[in-house]
C-alpha cells in the first residue's frame, strides 16, 4: 500500500476538522423541531425547517458522511464516481446547489433473488447534488407522514 508524501491538502484538513458531534447536535436539533411541528400539524413550519436543514452547512455535511462512510461506500452511482477521499467529500458539500436541482435517473441493475434463479431490478442513485439532503427532512417527520419504504430506510440510517 502506498503512503502520501507530503502535506496534507487545505479540503483534507477541513474534513478532518469538522466537529461531527456539534453537526450532529444540530441535525438532531433540526429533526426534533420538524417532528414536534408535524405531530402538532403546523405544515409551514415544517415546509420552513425541512428546507432550512437541507439548506444548512451541518445538513450538507452530515449527508455526504452518511453517503461515503457506510457498508455501500465504494458503490458507484450512475456517474460512475466515488467520493472516496476528504478532499472529494469537502468539494461534493460545496458542489450542492440551492436551486437548479435536477434529480437524475437511477441506474438500473439486475441481482440474483435469494432463491438463485430470478433476477430482480436494483435502482442505484447517484450521489450529484442534494438527493441525500432530502434523507434529512424525511426522517424526522416519522412514519405516520412518511410512505412506508422510505420510513423504514431512514429509520434505519439513524439508528
């Protein structure tokens, strides 16, 4: 394995210096805000924190560390890129746009069954812009608003 030679770069050291307990502190926070407004059924305020947590700095980044550092982080997307180094994850929070967002096609691939014999269709998303921004917003509105697949998926992205 070979090692780098060299300094660090400015992006690497950014995403070594985050403070991932206070950005998740204010995710949380976030969510929390969203759920409490939802039970209470004051859709604005959610409509208003949805898009202020997928907007916000803590909201970009906590999105891309769950994209690139779980069990499915080295598969790629349609665009046949990974963010495998910090310097690609720091440029991947900044690429995100607050307009102009156009959600991309799932690339479609075929897996085997459990049973060996059939193949059934698998959708991969790409990581572009903020689609995982959206994971954010969902979870904390809870099953009861939420469609049953996606609940149960974000569910399990937070615990």
């Amino acid at each position: 394995m070979a090692t780098a030679i060299g300094a660090v770069s400015s992006e690497a050291a950014k995403w070594y210096a985050i403070d991932w307990q206070a950005i998740q502190r204010n995710v949380r926070r976030l969510q929390v805000r969203i759920a409490q407004a939802t039970k209470v059924g004051r859709w604005g305020k959610v409509r208003a924190l949805q898009r202020l947590l997928t907007h916000s700095y803590s909201g970009k980044v906590l999105a891309v560390r769950r994209v690139t550092e779980n069990n499915g982080k080295k598969t790629t997307g349609v665009n046949q890129e990974i963010w495998d180094t910090p310097e690609k994850k720091t440029q991947a929070v900044h690429a995100f746009q607050r307009r102009g967002y156009q959600p991309q096609p799932l690339r479609r691939v075929y897996i085997l069954k459990s049973d060996k014999k059939k193949m059934r269709p698998l959708g991969i998303p790409i990581h572009e812009r903020s689609k995982p921004l959206h994971l954010h917003s969902s979870v904390a509105m809870g099953p009861a608003k939420a469609p049953d697949k996606i609940s149960q998926m974000a569910q399990t992205e937070i615990l």
